[in-house]
C-alpha cells in the first residue's frame, strides 16, 4: 500500500502555529478535558524525570494520564524515548539512532514503581528492531525488577511484534515466536499487542508492521498460555469504516484475543497523518456493545479511550 503523502506545512513557524492553532479549536466538545490534578501529574514526571526513565503517558502525551495516576497505575516506555520505525501516527521520537540500553533501567523502573505506590503496571517500548532480540529479554528482566521490590505489584506487559526479520519464517521455531515465549514464560497479568488500526490501512499507518503480523503474536501468546488474558487495540479516525472495524474485531477473536480498547485517533502535529473523521460517543458506544457480543470482555470504548486506560480493572 502507498505511504501517505507527506504534508506541505506552511513557510513560516507563525503561519505553522496558526493552524495548529486552529485544527485544536475545531475539535469537537467530547475530545476536550481536563488532563487532572497537576500535584499527581508532577510527582510522577519529577520521579521518572530524576531516575531518567520515561513513560508513555508522558511521551505520547496521554489525557488520561492524570486520572491513571489518581487511580495508581503507569505505563513505563522501555529502552528509550526513540523509535526505531516510524509510524505515521505516533507521537513518540523516531528517525534517530536509538539510544544505548540503560542498565539501571529495570531496576529505576522497579524503584518508581515502590515510590507511587502504583498496584497496577503496564510495560511497553519503542520498537528496538536494532536489538538482538528486540527488547524481548529486556521485558522479562523489567518484571524481575518490579517484582523484586513489589511483589503484589500486577505487571501487563504492551509489546512491538518482536519481528525476526526478511529472514525470518513463520515456523513455531521463528525468532518472533522464541521473543513472545520469553515474555510470555515471565507470566505478565495481560499481554497486549496492538493492531492499530484496520487491514486496509496498516500500510499508511503502521510503517514497519504488519497486520498478520500482529494477529500472529496474539496467536502465539494463546498457544503457550490459554490462562494469560491477551488485549489489543484501534485507533479510529484514519478512514476506516464501521464494517471494517468489525472485521478487526472479529480477526482477533479469531486468534483468542480477550480484551479490546477503542479510541479516537487525535493527530499529534501537523507532520503527522491527518484525522480523517472524528467518531462520535454514540458510535463507540455501539461498537463497544458489539464488541461484547462478540465475547470480548472488558472493552473500553470511547473517543479519549488508550490502550492502558483503566488497565488495571
């Protein structure tokens, strides 16, 4: 599928900030709040800002991060703020070298947990397809880490697809399959993987991924461990059509997949893909009670609605 054009952005930064200015004032009433109470929001970003660790609630800019927060759960953004692919949607750094793995890391990750209190975790990263094994065992020694220190701390884990490669084959012996066994032997309380968006328009939006792809580590989770509860996701907005998201959502039931999470697409800049439509609360609401029929259970469905968002329920 053809990449997406790239957007011509106006000569000047004030004409730039100009219509930035306008697309945020065009949107409309139910994708506007409150992010919450600054004293939670700055004791967790003076936290990670000290032990030089990051999240994705910060990076990716999340607005429901202060309410996570109240409710004692963070998303952790392993191996660095910089992606090694370069999805058209996300607002995550991409483009430069990544950085070199912290070996503190796992062990500042475990110290912040104990020092919010946090009862419920979710570990994610930037895709690492420059690692060896892409992060896998990074994953597992994280969770070691946390559970070292808060043991009755509940650990889900948000993966990249842990692709082996051109080489790679799709056997039950191919370096995707042996990178999902690891984490998955680490018995995480939810194993998340995201499709993003529907089969059409992966190749717009997901660049580097594939949607077999990441049917295909939802799979093998399953195979390994009927017991872990496996999660993914979409992000509405991009031109997708009702029909198509159905389709999506039957895929990956298809594969086992138990949890599901719809959200609005809200476009991060100007250099990022443009939002196509904007999905009203009825229209989530109606695909959420679809996607319960369907047998997925729970299901967070709504236009602020993120992948981590009430994870810990």
């Amino acid at each position: 599928m053809d990449l997406p054009n790239e957007i011509n952005l106006p000569a000047t930064p004030l004409l730039v900030q100009d219509e930035w200015r306008k697309e945020i004032e065009s949107l409309p009433s139910w994708l506007r709040r409150s992010i919450g109470k600054a004293s939670e929001i700055s004791t967790v970003q003076r936290i990670v800002k000290q032990r030089q660790i990051h999240t994705i609630c910060e990076e990716g800019r999340c607005p429901n991060r202060g309410e996570c927060y109240a409710n004692k759960t963070a998303t952790f953004l392993l191996m660095g703020p910089i992606c090694t692919r370069t999805c058209a949607f996300c607002q995550v750094d991409k483009g430069h070298a990544p950085m070199p793995l912290d070996p503190e890391e796992p062990r500042k990750v475990a110290e912040s947990v104990k020092l919010l209190g946090l009862r419920y975790v979710v570990l994610t990263s930037v895709a690492r397809d420059d690692l060896p094994d892409q992060g896998a065992g990074w994953f597992v020694a994280t969770m070691k880490a946390i559970r070292e220190l808060n043991p009755e701390t509940q650990i889900e884990v948000l993966t990249a697809d842990f692709w082996g490669g051109k080489g790679d084959n799709k056997s039950t012996n191919s370096l995707q399959y042996q990178r999902v066994t690891r984490v998955v032997e680490a018995r995480p309380a939810c194993y998340n993987h995201n499709i993003e968006t529907v089969q059409r328009l992966q190749g717009r939006v997901r660049r580097g991924a594939q949607y077999q792809r990441s049917l295909d580590v939802l799979r093998i989770v399953k195979s390994l461990n009927p017991t872990i509860p496996t999660k993914s996701g979409l992000m509405l907005g991009h031109g997708e059509t009702k029909a198509e998201v159905m389709e999506a959502m039957e895929d990956l039931r298809q594969v086992g997949c138990d949890r599901l999470t719809l959200g609005q697409y809200m476009r991060p800049s100007l250099q990022h893909l443009p939002v196509q439509k904007y999905w009203t609360p009825q229209e989530f609401e109606e695909l959420g009670a679809i996607a319960r029929k369907m047998g997925f259970s729970p299901v967070r469905s709504g236009p602020l609605v993120r992948s981590s968002y009430h994870a810990g329920e």
